[in-house]
C-alpha cells in the first residue's frame, strides 16, 4: 500500500503526517490533529515537497548564472578545466595563453 504525505493548512495548526492507503481511496480531508476540513495530500518527489514553478525568464537567468559560475571556476582552475573540455583541449588552451 503506498504511503501518502499530508499537511493541514490551518495557519494555526500546519500539521504534517503520513498515511497510508490504498490508490483508489480518497485522501482524507480532516487533520487528525485540529480536526479541521483542512487536510491536503503534498505531491512530492522523495527528496521534498510540493512543486517548484519557475517562468522560462526566471529558469534562463538561473542557467546563465550557473554557467557564469562555471566559467569563473574553469578561469581559476586548471583541473576543473580540463574535466570540462577534456585534458588535450585544456592543454592547448593554456598553451595558447
């Protein structure tokens, strides 16, 4: 039987739990901690909760900063660069310094 996550949006109680049933049951709605119609099942992925929602521009702007990192890193790194681009074209790069 898969285990489900679940969370009380009551500002005032935020209880998480685990439960368990089967796929067809419906996901209980009362919090068994307040009592509250305010129970939700959380989608998450093992590692966390919820779902992350990103715009194209926001996930764009995060990828060019990651490679920005990167090339500074590369820049400083002899090592690093070579594990990037493979040891013969580092080689030829700092040569070519």
């Amino acid at each position: 039987m898969p285990s489900y996550e679940h969370i009380c949006t009551d500002t005032n109680c935020n209880n998480e739990w685990e439960d368990f049933y089967g796929i067809k049951t419906d996901p209980p709605t009362t919090c068994p901690k307040c009592n509250q119609e305010t129970a939700q099942r959380v989608i998450s992925g093992g590692s966390g909760k919820g779902i992350m929602f990103q715009t194209d521009e926001e996930f764009k702007a995060g990828l060019k900063d990651q490679v920005n990192q990167i090339k500074k890193k590369a820049a400083t790194n002899e090592n690093y660069m070579a594990n990037l681009i493979g040891e013969d074209r580092a080689h030829k790069k700092l040569l070519s310094r």
